[in-house]
C-alpha cells in the first residue's frame, strides 16, 4: 500500500488518521474544525495564559459551533473529563496532560500555556493588549465560582455538632451510625475540594476536612483500630496545618497521644502530646494534651513527679483561660471543661498509686458526672475509685469489686469503647491478690461472661490490657471528707 497524500497540503496522512473517504490529515481535519481566528480572540488567550481550560472549551464550543461530543473527540480526552472541565470540578495540572490539549486543539505556537516538547526558545513575550471592562467581569465570576455555598458549609458544620452530641449516648456504631455518617460526610467534602471555589469557601472545606478527620480519628482510637486512628488524625493535621487551624492540629495530636498509650507506648504517647503542646503551650487545647496526654503517659511510665506538674499546668492553664466547668463531651472539639480534666487528673493518679488524690478529685465531680449525659464518664471515673479502694494499707475490697459490678451491669449493652474496657480489665489484675474474698471471685467470673461477648472481645486487643497500673502503696483514706459518697453509692464499706 503507498503511502497517502493529504488532498489539502500534500503531506503524508498516518495509517491511524487515514478515512475512507476524507483525506486530509488530522491536523487539516482539525483546523477546518477551530479555524485560525479562535486563536486571534483575547478572551481565548487570557484563558490560555492562566491554564483555565475550561474556559477555554467553552469558548471554543461557542466559537465553533462545535458539541461538547466532539470537540472531546478532537481534543482526545474523554466526555466525562471534558463535562468536569466545563463545570469547574477538574482542572489540568499535569504538564503531559496540557501537552496533549494543546496538542489536540491545535494551539498556535506562540500561543502554548507551556513550553512546547522539542522547543528550544523561550515562549515570546505576550505583546500588551489590554483587557475589556466584560473580560475582568468574566475573570471575577470564574474566580469567584464555587461547587458549594456558604449554606452547605453551615450544614456540614452542623452535622459534626451532631455527632458530637450524639456520640456518648450512641457510640461510632449504634443506631445513628454516627462513625458511618462521618465517612460519608468527610467523602463529601473531600469530593468538593476537587472541584473550584474562592478562598472563603476554601478554608471552610479544609476546616471541615480536618474536623471530620479528627472525629473519625477518635472514633477510631475507641474501636482499638490503632493503624486507622493515626491514619486519621495525621490526615487532620495535614488539612489543618494548610489553613494554621491550631487548636485541630492540637487536637489531632491528643489523639495520636492517646493511641500511642492504649497501644502500651507511653513514650510515644508522651512525644506526641509534647508536640501538641509546642505548638502554642498557652492554647487552651493544651489542657487535654497536658492531663490526657503528657500527664498519663508519664504516670504509666512510673514518673510520678512529671505526672503531676503536668497535671498542676493543666488546672493552672484551666483557670487562667476560663473554660467551662461542666463535663464537656469526650469527642468535642472543643478545650476540655474543669471537670473533665479533673476526671482524667483522677485517671493519672491511679497509675501513680495517689489513692487519697484519686478519691479527692472524684469527690469533686461527683455531682457533676452522676448528673451528667455521659455513662462512659461515669464509668471511668467509678473504675478509678474502685482501683483506688483496691490499693494501698487501707483497702475496701468488696465495696470496689461492687462498683466494678455496677460498671459491667450498666454496660451489659449500648455503647462502649476501648477505655471501660481496659480498666475494667485492670481492676481485676489488681483484686486478684484478695482472691480468697467472695466478691473478687464474683466480679472476676462476671467479668469473664462480659468479655466473651462479642460486642466486648471486638475492644480486647489493646497493648495496655496486659499491665496492671503501677501502685505506690500509699493508703486510702476513709471518711466523710475523703469519700464520694454519691458516686461510690450507699452501700456500707467493709474493710476487711
């Protein structure tokens, strides 16, 4: 077969451009397509210059005449990729990408938005043709355009106030499903953020992109996904160091804390609130990180003077930048209120073996975590007293072992995560030397029958299951003044 000429310009035509019955090459074809004077219009240039390509394909669509269908097939992308172009979702910034545009439209030399494959001069300096008051209305709208509204990011934002709001009394996976509508809420803002929109709209999705991903990072820690949960909270710290979102970098960073220590890393953990800390020691998401984060993973780590001057900072960073005192909700995004760091103060002192200090603070939030919407709190916190009459010369085994009971009944369904767990767990490891008392026999089948289930065995994994907490062997102090009575309930003490 010899070779085929061109009918326009003579020139050979590829076997892969040849037609049956037009034979012209692929670049006369085109050019009776867009002819030369789409080239010649301003508005097409400046849509070069500034590598807006959608723009640039509606303006030769209206120049043209030509349908989306086949201006795509010139330009050899795909219809999908062409409508995304048109609508501002997708733009071209990989070099080859423009190359083959380019290409496919045409473009004059002088006129490349990139230097040109096999060219070996500069792009000519663009001769000074100014702009019509229309072209910089037409500029502004583009630049102002947006896949989103003010309202939609208000929504967004309103949808991470509910799963806060919801989380304690329904977990990431009860009937709301609340660790699958943050998935879902975090894909659609990322889906947006692949798309155009001004900077206002910018720095809300990339608010929100971090917010979402620090939720579902917490949430995660919950569920002992260990992997998932730094995945998670580094993806937030990502997001919000673009935008200097201190306090959710911050907070990012309390949860990669508080993973570290439920995977029994305390080193890890302790490094991680540090870094937190740097970022602005004075910001009140320092609290969390300080009492949450320095302070527990030093008491695991046995530095009992470290511990507490972390502690003694975050009460002092407390009362200096006046949060709230009420038993602020564990996954908030907000800094920790008075009683909720008095509750992981408590938390800390166990580890150190402080009974008296352990029952001092739980006095002293008593009411407000009896009161409270939390029972995962509530918990906690009964755990920690139990663990603290557990310890030390002066112990009250059975009214312990009646408050971890109390903890494994009002948990026998609902909600749970990783922490009830573990120190439920902890309690026995350490009543186990009273063995020979009833109620520690009790509590340690009960506790046995509970971890069988599979809603718990899923929460059973973590690290720091397989250590006791380190106890100094300082005394419980009984009485009126040293006892929550509230929280401990009524029963009488037996000391035996």
């Amino acid at each position: 077969m010899g070779t085929i000429r061109c009918t326009q310009c003579a020139g050979p035509v590829s076997r892969y451009d040849a037609h049956p019955t037009d034979h012209r090459c692929a670049t006369c074809r085109r050019a009776a397509l867009i002819p030369p004077r789409v080239w010649q219009d301003t508005r097409v240039q400046h849509a070069l210059d500034a590598h807006d390509f959608g723009t640039l394909l509606r303006l030769v669509m209206a120049e043209t005449g030509l349908p989306q269908y086949e201006l795509a097939a010139v330009v050899g992308i795909s219809t999908a990729t062409f409508s995304r172009l048109l609508a501002g979702t997708h733009r071209l910034t990989n070099i080859d990408r423009i190359v083959d545009l380019a290409q496919g439209l045409g473009v004059p030399d002088h006129l490349w938005p990139v230097r040109r494959p096999g060219a070996t001069t500069a792009l000519p300096a663009e001769a000074e043709v100014w702009e019509s008051a229309a072209d910089i209305g037409r500029r502004v709208g583009l630049a102002q355009a947006s896949n989103t509204s003010a309202a939609a990011l208000t929504l967004f934002d309103s949808e991470i106030q509910q799963l806060v709001a919801h989380y304690e009394a329904d977990g990431p996976h009860g009937t709301l499903r609340l660790a699958d509508r943050a998935v879902r809420l975090r894909h659609t803002v990322h889906s947006l953020l692949e798309g155009h929109q001004p900077a206002s709209h910018r720095t809300g999705l990339f608010n929100l992109a971090a917010q979402t991903s620090a939720l579902l990072g917490y949430m995660a820690v919950n569920r002992g996904l260990h992997a998932l949960a730094d995945a998670y909270s580094n993806e937030a710290i990502a997001f919000a160091s673009d935008i200097n979102d201190i306090a959710t970098m911050m907070w990012a960073c309390g949860t990669k804390s508080l993973n570290a220590y439920y995977q029994g890393d305390p080193e890890r953990a302790a490094a991680c609130a540090a870094e937190g800390i740097d970022l602005a020691p004075d910001h009140p998401q320092a609290i969390r990180l300080l009492v949450n984060g320095l302070a527990r993973a030093l008491g695991k780590a046995g530095d009992h003077a470290g511990a507490c001057r972390a502690v003694g900072r975050a009460e002092d960073l407390s009362a200096r930048t006046g949060v709230p005192g009420g038993l602020t909700p564990c996954i908030s995004l907000e800094p920790y209120g008075y009683t909720r760091t008095l509750a992981n103060a408590a938390t800390v002192h166990v580890s150190l073996g402080n009974t008296e200090s352990v029952l001092r603070y739980a006095a002293d939030i008593s009411e407000q975590v009896l009161t409270g919407d939390s029972a995962w709190s509530r918990a906690l916190v009964q755990l920690d007293v139990a663990t603290a009459q557990t310890t030390g010369s002066h112990t009250d085994i059975e009214h312990a072992m009646l408050l971890g009971r109390q903890v494994l009944d009002a948990h026998s369904d609902g909600p749970l995560i990783l922490s009830v767990v573990q120190r439920a767990r902890e309690l026995h490891q350490i009543a186990e030397p009273f063995n020979d008392i009833a109620a520690v026999r009790e509590y340690g089948e009960a506790l046995r029958q509970w971890i069988s289930t599979p809603r718990v065995s899923k929460l059973r994994s973590s690290a720091t299951m397989q250590q006791p907490p380190v106890v100094s062997g300082k005394g419980f102090a009984h009485g009126p003044a040293g006892t929550p009575q509230r929280l401990l309930s009524s029963r009488p003490a037996h000391r035996p």
